[in-house]
C-alpha cells in the first residue's frame, strides 16, 4: 500500500491516504481512472489526425511535436511502424511546402524519420536565409527611390504658396489623351512616362525570363507566303516549361519545315505579348541519339528562350520524371533524353548541330529551290518548262543543281551478288541469324527483344522472344537442340551481323565446341 501512495500526486494522496487496505485502494483507482484512459486514448487520436503544420512557426519543432503524439499512441498500445509516420510528416506539411513534398514523394528510395528531419532542417534554414535577403534588398530598393524622390522635389522653403496653387490647377485639368503624343515612340493615346518603349522597362522586362502560359489561335497563312525572319537570339538549347501550353522557338534556323503564320500573338508570363511569324515542325535531337520531333512550334522571335512544353509532351506519349535536380525523358519505358537544372529551369542534353531551313525572304521568294520544295520536291527540269510557260514567275535554274534531300533520299544501294556456290545448300548447312527491338514496346510478357534463325536452303524462320541479349546464347541451344533432333543432322555454319549478343567469350567457346563455324557481315546486310 506504501508503494501506490507514493507514487501517486500530492493533491491524490490527501484523498486516499487514509485507505487500510490496499485492494481497496486499487479497486477504487481502477474505478475512476480505467474509462479516463479510454477516453485519453480517442483523444490522443483526434489530436494526431487533426495535427496541422504551421508555416510560421518552425517546422522542424512542429515535427517533433507530431512524434510525441506518436509516441504516446504507441503507449496506449498501438505502435505506428516508422514508415507511415515519416509520410504523416510530410502528408501535414504546409501549403508553402508543397513543392517540397512534391519532390519527396517523386523519390524511389525510402526515407527515414531521422533522414526527412533532417532534410526538414536544411531546407528550414535555405528558406530563412532567401527570406532575408529579400528583405535586405526591398529596403534598399525603398531607401534609394526616396532619396530620388527628395530630390526632384526640392526644399519646401523655396516654394510660394501662389506657385502651388497653380500647379493643383494644372493637375486638376483633365487633358484629352487622343490629340497627345508620345515622345518616345510617337504614338498618340499615352504620355512619354507611361510608353512601354522606354529603355528604363524594356531593360527590366529583358531581364527577365517570360514563360508562355496561353496560346491563342492564328489565323492560317497560305503555302507560298515566304516573310521576313529576323531571329533575335540563336541559342539551340531547349527548356522545359510545366506552365506552357504551347512549344516556343525563337530562332529561326530550328525548324524543319515552317509556314507562314497571320496575325496572332502568344501571351507571356509577364503579361506582355509576343507576335508570331510562323509555326513549323522542329527536329529536336538529343545527346542520347533519340530525336523528339515537335509540331506546331510558334515561331516568337522576341522571346528570351526555346520553351518545351510539358504538358504536350505527355500528351505525345512522353513521361517527365523530375528527381535530383534532373528530368528524365522516356517513352513506352524507354529511355529517350535527359536534362539538367540550370538557373531554376531544366534545359534538355541536345546536339550542338541544328537542323538548316532556308527561310526565304523577299528576294529570294522565286528561286528555283523555293518552287521545287512547294511542288514535292518535283525535278528541276520540270520547274524550268512551268517557268517557261509562264506557270510560275521567273526563277534561274543552275544547270546540274541538286537538292540535298532529294538526294539523300534517293541514294540506291548496289545489290549483293548470290554466289551460286551456294545455291545447292542442304538444311542447316547455313543458318541466318539476327536480334531485333520491339522499338520500345514490351509485349504482355515483358519481352522487349526478339531473336530470328532462318534456314538458308528451307527459308524456314524460327522467332524467338527475349527479355534481354544476353538470353541469345541460351535459345540458340534450345534451337540447336531441336532442329539437330527433328532433321537428324547438325549446323555447320552459323552467319549473323557481328552484335554484342553474338561476340561474346560464351558464344564463340560454343560454336567451337560443337564445330559450327562462326561467320559474320556487316550490319544491315543480308
């Protein structure tokens, strides 16, 4: 009985000091106390799942506030595994942090209470900093403009009160803004001060970095309708921007194929506009060797940089996967391009060579290069009779000219001679084989390869399906095991394109073991 009085507090003992017997004295606290820890229980729980994150207060305290209140559920008997309370951290952060979150949660990997307050800490710490610093540089912002505003104003002792009087007039006069006009760029409607071409704001505006959010619809240009392009910057690299809804180029040299747009204009971060010249397909190719083509790319000249839009490229069939500071680009789960964060953008790994387009101008719209491109490519011979006959304007033809196109897409390739040694060949005398990929897309199984043998005297093809290239060497002795059993005879000589699947130490040790000889060819060839 001892033991339980001194354990209980000073205002309890005066109440039960005077019990003779301890059962009593245990059956009595068990009575009062018993449903008070019920319901301390539903409260505790009412109390953690109503826990909200405060972003002025600090966040890492707040943290540990919601581990107590773990620590006390698991008191009253109901452990909460660590897993699920670091996602109860993160799930109550607040608003201002959800860009943080965001970026937890795009993380494979697991992480620990230990690790997230952590990573807590050190952002709580950035953010304060940033915040600081922002606030130093708006009080020098604001000290600096009152000392010029002092300064144009002058001592008040020098002014009359007359001079003041008719300077209120002035002001109260209400002037008529269609008969004024500016100075600066001599349009009417607005005072000098308020001119969007000031160099004082286009400075500011050129600083920084306009995004487009809205695209609107422009009217059609016809074929054949060749404007002037004057590209204001000649950066290749490409960013991509979340918050567009439309890609943006700005210099001309990008584009593989472009029209000529009418009057439309694209509506830019900060609120300004930017005219559209054009809308075109751009190539873009990437360091990976992938190339991503884009359609319907506003031509904007006046815009700092290349936009990508994010939001099309997912709808192409693209997947953007953001994670420690780089995107990743992927198509049907398979690897396309990657990028890098650069400035708060993420700029995409491209090529340095870009694709040439002669956009032509005003003195070149009658070439013959022009015309052969808007008639599909037709032969220049064809050009010089229609410019004869008065078809089409005048255009100089050079004789033996050629377009670079054209020719690329008309090289022929000699045929392979058959070697007549070979035409009385016997079955499994020679065996063609080659791997191939499905071109990104897994079948139901999770095949992504498949392998092909192709019996030179029968035709007959054996198509095998792969997971990965090195499972060539186990289907070729599935293969050889079969075809040597049906036919009753063996593989003398085994010709493939010389991949990394048939090259390796495995492969060449178990042709030589069962004496197949091993040739190769170039790739692409028969």
């Amino acid at each position: 009985m001892g033991c339980i009085l001194t354990i209980l507090a000073d205002q309890l003992y005066d109440v039960y000091m005077n019990y003779s017997s301890a059962t009593m004295l245990w059956e009595d606290l068990e009575q009062k106390y018993a449903e008070a820890e019920a319901g301390r229980w539903l409260y505790v729980c009412e109390k953690f799942f109503d826990f909200s994150m405060d972003s002025a207060k600090s966040i890492v305290t707040q943290a540990h506030d919601l581990q107590l209140l773990v620590g006390e559920i698991a008191h009253l008997g109901c452990a909460l595994p660590p897993k699920f309370v670091a996602a109860a951290i993160v799930a109550k952060l607040p608003t201002e942090w959800r860009d943080f979150a965001t970026a937890l949660k795009h993380k494979r990997e697991e992480i620990s209470i230990e690790d997230l307050i952590a990573a807590l800490d050190v952002e709580e710490k950035a953010r304060a900093k940033d915040v600081q610093v922002k606030n130093v540089q708006n009080s020098a912002n604001f000290v600096q403009n009152k000392k010029q505003f002092n300064k144009k104003k002058g001592p008040k002792a020098n002014k009359v009160t007359s001079f003041k009087k008719k300077k209120t007039e002035k002001k109260t006069e209400k002037k008529d803004l269609k008969n004024l006009t500016c100075f600066v760029c001599g349009n009417p409607g607005h005072f000098a001060k308020d001119c969007p071409d000031r160099k004082d704001r286009t400075t500011e505006l050129s600083k920084k970095f306009t995004n487009v959010t809205i695209g609107e619809a422009s009217t059609s240009g016809g074929y054949g309708k060749s404007p002037v392009v004057y590209s204001a910057f000649q950066s290749i690299d490409w960013w991509v921007d979340t918050g567009a809804n439309v890609h943006v180029c700005s210099d001309a040299s990008l584009f593989s194929s472009y029209q000529a747009a009418g009057t439309s204009s694209v509506l830019m971060g900060n609120g300004t506009r930017a005219s559209i010249l054009g809308v075109g397909t751009v190539d873009l190719k990437l360091t990976s060797g992938k190339t991503i083509q884009l359609k319907n790319v506003q031509h904007a000249p006046a815009i700092n940089k290349n936009l990508l839009s994010g939001s099309l490229l997912c709808r192409s069939g693209y997947k953007l996967v953001f994670e420690s500071n780089k995107v990743v680009v992927s198509k049907f789960g398979a690897f396309i391009g990657k990028g890098y964060d650069s400035g708060g953008l993420f700029c995409l790994s491209t090529m340095d060579a870009c694709n040439s387009l002669n956009i032509t101008t005003g003195l070149n719209k009658n070439s013959a290069d022009v015309w052969h491109s808007r008639f599909c490519h037709v032969g220049f011979d064809t050009i010089a009779r229609m410019s004869r006959s008065e078809l089409i304007p005048k255009c100089d033809i050079v004789k033996n000219s050629k377009c670079q196109t054209c020719v690329q897409a008309k090289q022929p390739r000699k045929p392979f001679k058959a070697l007549e040694s070979e035409k009385n060949l016997a079955p499994l005398d020679l065996i063609h084989s080659d791997l191939c990929e499905m071109n990104g897309v897994l079948t139901k199984g999770g095949k992504k390869y498949f392998l092909t043998f192709i019996d030179d005297a029968t035709r007959y093809c054996y198509v095998y399906l792969l997971k990965s290239k090195d499972e060539a060497l186990n289907y070729f002795r599935i293969y050889k095991a079969e075809v040597e059993n049906q036919l009753e005879k063996k593989i003398k000589r085994l010709r493939d394109d010389r991949g990394g699947e048939y090259i390796s130490n495995d492969f060449s040790n178990f042709c030589s073991e069962h004496g197949i000889i091993h040739e190769f060819t170039p790739p692409y060839s028969p």
